[in-house]
C-alpha cells in the first residue's frame, strides 16, 4: 500500500461529443473518466460494465433519456451518484432527476464554475442544486407531492411507455423500436394503441408532435 488515495471513477453521458471533451478536461483534473457514450441505451450498459463512481449525464440523449435512463440504472442497484448537467430550467425535470436518484443538477452554463463543488459535495454524500433554480424547484417540489401527475401527461406514463414515446418521437419505426427494446412488434403496436387512447392522440406524427413537447424527443434529432 502506497498510501495514495484511488481518484473517483467517472462515466461521461452526453449527445454532443464537443461537450464530452470539455467535460473531460474539467473532471480529470480531480477524477478518472472511465468512459464517456452519447446516448441514453449505451449509458445504462456502460454503467453496468464499469461500475463508475460518479456519473454525469444529460436529460437529453437520443435512444433513451437521461431521466429514464437513471431509473434503469437505479434499478441495477448501482451505487453509483448521479449529477445531471443539462440545460433545462424547468423545475418539473429537477424535480424529476431528484425523484430518479440524482444527487446532483446544475446547468451547462454554469459548469466550468460549478462543476467541480457538486462533485466535491456529491463525493461527500451530500445534494447539490444550482442556485439559479432553487426557489422555483422547492415550490415545484411542494406541489408534486400534493397533487397526483394527470391522467395525460407524459409523468402518467409508464417508463415503458416513455421509452417507446421517445423512440417514436425520433422518429423510429415500429419494427426498429421493437428491435431495440427486443420485444415483438405487437408488443409495440400495443404500446402506441395505449398511448394514443391515454394521451387523446390520433396518430403516429401527433406521438411525434407531443414527445417533443414533452422533452422526450427532440426536433433537431
């Protein structure tokens, strides 16, 4: 024994590959990245296989959201801690990555200077919140758990469902999307059935219109 403390492994989980080097140069400084994936399905796997420390991620990501794509991981029982660094200001998607395991939530914006204290106080077992949202979330906070998600909003669904929402929302035939969720295609012809008559929807272009809206999918995929 040398004595020299391991540094904490890091697992990098963004669309943009110019943000995932920016990350990487701010993070190895304190941190060993063990791997960086740009989208939500290869994120999950990557978690699973080298067991990281910390996790940064995007709510973002093609294929499987980030939101999503926490909850699976939490399902794994992994210990990994979990910091969202997205741009999203709405309090519902803080409020959500708080409700899927996340210790942490700050904004792209703000990294360079933020990113190295949320990690510092997440590696402690402590919460970190960007100070720029903190009003709002707690009032959104308050809210959620007074009042039950309505019956068709994209909080009602299923993550199952939400996963087959985003895929259609991108754009994903029915076929692909039963190949990627390996299940059959009826198994995805009945997922949409039920999505159409949960949401009041008609049509495959109206899923695609309402996961963008959403957040799930997004228009410049």
């Amino acid at each position: 024994m040398n004595g020299v403390t391991p540094r904490p492994r890091v697992l990098l989980a963004d669309d943009h590959s110019l943000m995932l080097a920016g990350l990487r140069r701010l993070v190895e400084e304190t941190c060993e990245v063990v791997g960086a994936v740009e989208d939500g399905r290869a994120l999950v796997e990557a978690a699973q296989r080298l067991e990281p420390d910390l996790i940064l991620l995007d709510i973002s990501m093609p294929l499987l959201n980030g939101i999503d794509a926490a909850r699976q991981i939490q399902k794994l029982h992994h210990s990994a801690k979990l910091i969202f660094l997205t741009m999203h200001t709405s309090p519902s998607y803080v409020t959500e990555a708080f409700h899927v395991g996340a210790s942490g939530y700050l904004l792209k914006r703000s990294a360079p200077m933020e990113l190295p204290l949320a990690i510092e106080a997440v590696l402690k077992g402590q919460q970190y919140l960007t100070p720029s949202i903190t009003k709002p979330v707690l009032a959104q906070t308050m809210e959620r758990e007074e009042a039950p998600a309505l019956k068709g909003s994209a909080v009602a669904l299923t993550p199952r469902q939400r996963e087959v929402l985003q895929l259609i929302g991108e754009g994903k035939g029915t076929k692909a999307i039963a190949s990627l969720l390996h299940v059959s295609v009826k198994t995805i012809e009945f997922h949409k059935t039920c999505l159409m008559k949960q949401l009041n929807l008609h049509t495959t272009a109206e899923l695609m219109r309402y996961a963008i809206t959403q957040g799930l999918a997004s228009d410049q995929l």
